[in-house]
C-alpha cells in the first residue's frame, strides 16, 4: 500500500531530496549535470532526472545546454518576495520600537499572502501571553483589526472577490459595511475578535507608489487601550506608520494651494 504524504514515506522523501537539489544549484557557482548533482547529493541518476524535470516543469530549475542544469526563474522569483519582505520588515523595524517604547503594547506588522494576513515582525509588549498571533503565522482576512485593514485597502474588485469567498461566514453585508467604514476612516479596530478581552488598532504603510503594502498594530488588553484614550493611541500608532512609510520611501503629498 502506498504511503501518504503526511507520514514518513517516499512523497514526503522525495520533497526533502527536491529541495537539497534546490540547495545545491542555489550554491552551485556554475551550471551542474545531471551526473554531478545525483553523485553531491547521492541520488539515483533517474530520481534525479525526475526531480529535475518537475522543478523545470514549474521554472526552479532552466536547461541552460542540454544535460546541465541551474536555478530558474521561479527560484528568483521566491527570492524576490522574501527580500522584498525582509527589507520591508527591516526598513520599518525603527518605527515599530519607537511604537512599542511610547505605547509599550505589543506590536505588529503583517502583510497579504493570498487570503491570508501573515505576521512578518512583532514585538512583545505587556500581558504579550495574550496574543496567539507569532511571527509566521496567519490570519484570515475577516479577522482582526490588520488583516481587515488589508482587505480594505484592495482594489475594489480583489476586495470583493475575497469577500465573496470568506462569506457568508462572516456575513457578507455586514463585512462590506465595515470595509467601507476603515477606507474612510483610515484605521481598523478589533476587538474580542481574535482573543477575548483583547482590542488592537492598525494603520496601513505605504511604499514609494502610495499602495498600502502593510498593515503596522499595537494590541493589548482592552482595559489599557479604551475608547477614552483612543485618539491617543492612534495618533501615536498613524505617526510611527508614517516613519514607517518614509523609510519606505512614501512622501507626504503637497499640500494643495488655496483657491484664489
């Protein structure tokens, strides 16, 4: 009988062989055979040919001349994004501790992967225990102050695709309401949603083009970020997000003239 793929068995094997051929090209100065990638890695000459020709399949891996083989462009590609993210993350870090010594909540900064928020940088404040959300993990869109913020600031049609497919669970309506209210308003705000007794607050980073390509929030207990002090705490959290945005490379828009 087969094995599956969530035991221990060949397509599991297989997955982690890929990925060693992956390892090799990335670190391969030139393009390597066929011959010399199955004997580095000690790999059957057929399994290796049937990886490579799957990882060609799907652009990881170009046939520069016949029998040699180095990183394709699908490779690149996946560099690409987590670069992108990394300097992202890095270029924002500044703002995000300045953030978290003036609020000394617990601080995040989650980006859009397909129908999800991920969580790329954190940084723990008080009663930070409370908080299931790690660096790496995801929230669905309808969920949460960060994760709605992204999903409002889509382009209308993605917006109300994603919406189609979330829905109706939460309700359709009610969530397109709320979409409309954070565009206007410029901020989400979550509350007992992701945790109980929990509210957070999120503003939207922008790059150099002005789209939003972030979402920067502070969350903690909803005792020490009440409504009394909201005004408070997004001004705080809109001024970091603006460091955040230059360092990114956005500029304030000139103000118009007035009229004559």
């Amino acid at each position: 009988m087969a094995e599956k793929a969530d035991g221990t068995g060949e397509p599991v094997r297989v997955l982690v062989k890929a990925m060693a051929v992956l390892e090799l090209l990335a670190e391969a100065p030139d393009e390597l055979s066929l011959s010399e990638i199955a004997g580095r890695l000690d790999l059957n000459k057929s399994t290796c040919h049937r990886i490579l020709t799957t990882l060609a399949a799907g652009d990881f891996v170009e046939r520069p001349s016949p029998g040699s083989y180095r990183l394709g462009i699908g490779a690149f590609r996946i560099g690409s994004a987590m670069a992108r993210r990394l300097n992202l993350r890095d270029r924002v870090l500044p703002a995000m501790r300045e953030l978290f010594r003036a609020t000394g909540e617990t601080v995040f900064l989650l980006v859009l992967r397909e129908h999800e928020a991920v969580c790329i940088e954190r940084l723990d404040g008080r009663y930070a225990a409370t908080h299931t959300l790690r660096v790496g993990g995801t929230l669905p869109l309808h969920l949460g102050a960060g994760p709605q913020l992204l999903l409002a600031f889509l382009p209308d049609e993605e917006a109300a695709s994603r919406i189609r497919r979330i829905s109706p669970q939460p309700n359709e309506s009610q969530l397109r309401e709320h979409i409309r209210r954070i565009r206007h308003e410029g901020y989400s705000i979550g509350c007992d949603d992701v945790e109980p007794g929990v509210t957070a607050l999120s503003v939207p980073l922008r790059d150099h083009v002005g789209d939003v390509v972030a979402a920067l929030s502070i969350s903690g207990l909803t005792a020490h970020l009440p409504e009394s002090e909201r005004d408070h705490h997004l001004r705080l959290l809109r001024n970091a997000a603006t460091e955040a945005s230059r360092a990114l490379g956005w500029r304030d828009p000139v103000p118009e003239r007035p009229a004559m």
